[in-house]
C-alpha cells in the first residue's frame, strides 16, 4: 500500500481515500514527569541524586552528600551516625580484599503466600542490590580472622526472616568450626512479620549455635546500631560476650510507645537510647563509627589472649 494513504473507517468495512499531500497534525510531545510510585527506593537518602545536601535531623546542618560518604555517614558538626550500607560498614571494618563473603545467593521464599511480600522483596532486592537483609563471610580484622555478619535496614527494615537467620547460624557455626570470633552488627526492626513462626524460630536456631559458640569457649561481639529491636534484640543481638552501640542508637525489645501505652506509666528521658543502656547495664559500651575498627581489634586482642587459632 501507498505510505502516503490513509484509511477511514466506514460501516461497511475499510475504505481507501485519495493519497493525502500532506501527513495529518501530530500531538506535540510534551516532556513527561516520571510519577512518584515509580521510584524504586523509599529512602529520601537513595533518590536524592549523587553530589547534593543531606541535613542533619540532628543538628540541621546541611552536609554535602560526598563529606558525608567520607565521613562514613557521620554528621562531621554535630556526629549524628546517619544509617550506612552493609557493604560501606564492612569496608570499614575489614582489611582490603580479605572478605570472603558466605551464602551470596540464598534468598527468602514467600512460603506463606503472604499478601503482597514476593513484591516487597523484589522492590529491596532491585532498591539495595542485596539479596536479603544480611551480608555474612570470614574476614581479617587487624591480625585477627573473624566471622562477620552486618545487618542493612534498607533491606525490609533489617528484619528477620529465614535467610536472616540461616545465613548468621551459618556464619556462627563456621566461627566454632574455625575458632574465630564472630562478630554482628545488628539494626532491625525485630522478625519479619510476612514469614510468621518460620522468622520466630530463627531466634532459637541462632541463640543455640551461640551457645555452642560459647562451649568451645570462642567469644562472640554484638554490635548494636541504630534501630536494633524485637526478635533481633531478643535473641543473638543480646547474647554477646561484649555488647558494643553506636551512640544514640535506639534500642530494645517493644518501642516506646508501646511500652508508654501498656504500662500507662512515663518514660524515663532517654529511655532506649544506647547511652540509657550503658548506665543501666545491658551494653557494655559506646563506640563512634569511626573509632568501631580500632576498638574491635582492641577487644579482639583480649578475648582471644592465648587461644588465637591461625589466621
Ligand atoms: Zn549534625
């Protein structure tokens, strides 16, 4: 057919009209606006381009996004710890190219059929690049091998599922196996509601392989960050030999409000915080960001004095 041929549309069929000289007005096109569901990420953090301004909530200082990056997520006025990456905390952490990461690919199944979650976990996986909401392996810290595990609440509210779970009872059996330490950074939310008792169980597996941890008289630090809460808290996160925070993290079992609303009572000031907890007892101390490396080592050195295995 003629390219330059229209067709019109009749009640009897499709009728050829002359060829027409010129070609019917187009729509202009107009520059579209990408709608806000279409972002992937719900943090503000993640869609703000790179090279732009956080401000502190803190303080409310703006900080340029690459300070802050070299600064690891430390507001450099006032040092409110912003959330970090797992992978950014593990930089931090270890000594280069030693990380051997455990367990790369094992990810959560939507064993319930629970509403809406297979989306959820695609929207993270796709938002964060990690698979779930734990990064586990075996790595070198200062002279010492160490079995580490960092959380990331980016993925699901560092909540605790199957794979969570798995991939820490996993990393403490293979630091009683090799008679490293193990390390775990925690920050979630608590259990992961969508896997029901599947995420509830999770808390005796990991308690038990760090009771058989602590058999073999190897030591175990946890490291709570900002949010650390619920089952998390209430299992492998209190257990440590050493139980180190970040400062202001909040931490606990229920959140404050709940505890206000069932108690009918006033919280104390500070209530939850990790310096709270400090004078309390439940954690033994506080340590910056960017002090967590020399002080792991530190502690490293002394609950490993005459039973380091070879690194
Ligand atoms: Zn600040």
């Amino acid at each position: 057919m003629d390219t330059t041929s229209f067709l019109k549309k009749t009640i009897g069929g499709v009728e050829q009209i002359e060829p027409a000289l010129t070609p019917p007005p187009v729509k202009p096109m107009l520059p579209v606006k990408p709608k806000l569901g279409q972002v992937a990420s719900k943090s503000r953090k993640r869609d703000i381009p790179k090279g732009l301004w956080t401000k502190c909530p803190s303080c409310a200082s703006m900080i340029y996004d690459k300070e802050l990056d070299e600064n690891l997520q430390v507001c450099p006025k006032c040092q409110h710890h912003f959330p970090i990456g797992s992978r950014e905390r593990i930089h931090s952490l270890v000594e280069t190219c030693t990380f051997e990461e455990m367990d790369p690919e094992m990810v959560s199944v939507d064993v319930l059929k629970f509403s809406g979650y297979k989306g959820k976990l695609e929207r993270d996986r796709k938002a964060t690049m990690l698979k779930d909401a734990v990064v586990t392996g075996v790595c070198k810290i200062g002279v010492h091998r160490v079995a580490l595990g960092v959380m990331d609440f980016a993925f699901m509210g560092g909540s605790m599922g199957a794979v969570v779970g798995e991939k820490l009872t996993r990393l403490i059996e293979r630091g009683t196996e090799g008679r490293w330490p193990v390390v775990i950074i925690s920050t979630s939310g608590g259990a992961r509601m969508q896997e029901g008792a599947f995420s509830l169980m999770q808390m005796a597996k990991t308690s038990a392989a760090l009771a058989r941890h602590a058999q073999q008289r190897q030591p175990y630090i946890s490291v709570l960050t900002n949010n650390s809460y619920g089952g998390v808290m209430a299992s492998y996160a209190a257990l440590g030999d050493l139980i180190v925070a970040e400062p202001s993290a909040m931490i606990g079992f229920a959140g404050p409000r709940v505890i206000k609303d069932t108690t009918h009572a006033d919280l104390p000031t500070g209530f939850q915080t990790a310096e709270f907890l400090l004078d309390h007892g439940l954690i033994d101390s506080i340590v910056p960001r960017k002090e967590m490396k020399d002080r792991l080592m530190l502690y490293l050195d002394f609950l490993t004095v005459g039973k380091r295995s070879p690194a």
